[in-house]
C-alpha cells in the first residue's frame, strides 16, 4: 500500500483543526503517517530541546535513540543543515546511528513552526532498502508545513 499524499494531508488537517499544542500534533501525525503506508517501520518526531541536541517525541514502532546530537546520524544531519535527508542506504551514511539494526532506509525532514525556528525532525524508517523517494518527501514536507505552521 502506496500513501495518498492528498487523502493524508486533508485527513491530518481535519483531525487537528484548531490544535496548537506541539505534542499533540506531532502525535497525531505520527499515528497518521504511520498507518497510511506499509513501508513506514518506525516514524516519530525529534524534537529540538536545546541548540544542537534532539529527543525523542511521539512515534509508533520499536524503541527509539532516546537523544541525538545534531551533528551525528541521519536526524541530526537534517537538524544541522535544515535539508531533507533521504537515505537509500543508511549503511553507506557516514555517522548512521543505528537505533534498530533491520532499519535499511530512511527519510528525515525538518519542521519548521510559523517563525521559520526549527522545533523538531520527522524520521520515517524502513526496513526495504531505498524504500523513498522524491514524491515521499515532498508529500510529508507538504502536511508538515501545514499542521505545524500554525504554531
């Protein structure tokens, strides 16, 4: 099962009209995303806690790295240079943090709220290897723009 990026995003939006709590948000868009699509393993948020430093947030899946700096792994790589991190691979990613050892790729976006302030990365893992793609991480920067914006 392949995610409708459209039907996704207008069910988030529904779903958290006239929510501004961040966790809130980022817990409701990780059981949406989630569930939307088999390849997605483990999704979850890491939130911005400090200059330089990630924790977790709400996800679904296994156990996640509790704590990531910003200058290690995939996560923090989307941190430090506010890029989308889309991950063939994660063995050929130098400084891949390995929280689960079957993770084979990955996508991580950074969230911006409304200030343009970096509040927190969204990580999808798969266990496929090159399970993403360009459609993949323009739809989740779409719904991730519009549900935390408002913030």
């Amino acid at each position: 099962m392949r995610v409708d990026y459209s039907t996704l995003a207008k069910t988030i939006a529904a779903l958290t009209a006239g929510e501004n709590d961040p966790v809130a948000l980022m817990a409701t868009v990780t059981c949406e995303v989630h569930h939307s699509d088999d390849r997605f393993n483990w999704t979850g948020f890491y939130r911005v806690v400090r200059p330089e430093l990630l924790k977790i947030g709400p996800y679904q899946g296994g156990h996640g790295c509790l704590v990531i700096p910003f200058d290690r792994g995939v996560c923090g790589a989307a941190a430090r240079t506010g890029q989308v991190q889309l991950v063939a691979d994660v063995d050929a990613f130098p400084g891949h943090i390995a929280c689960a050892s079957s993770t084979r790729s990955e996508l991580v976006l950074p969230v911006w709220n409304r200030a343009g302030d970096l509040i927190a990365v969204f990580d999808i893992d798969s266990d496929l290897p090159d399970a993403f793609d360009q459609a993949d991480a323009e739809g989740l920067a779409a719904v991730l723009a519009d549900t935390f914006a408002k913030l």
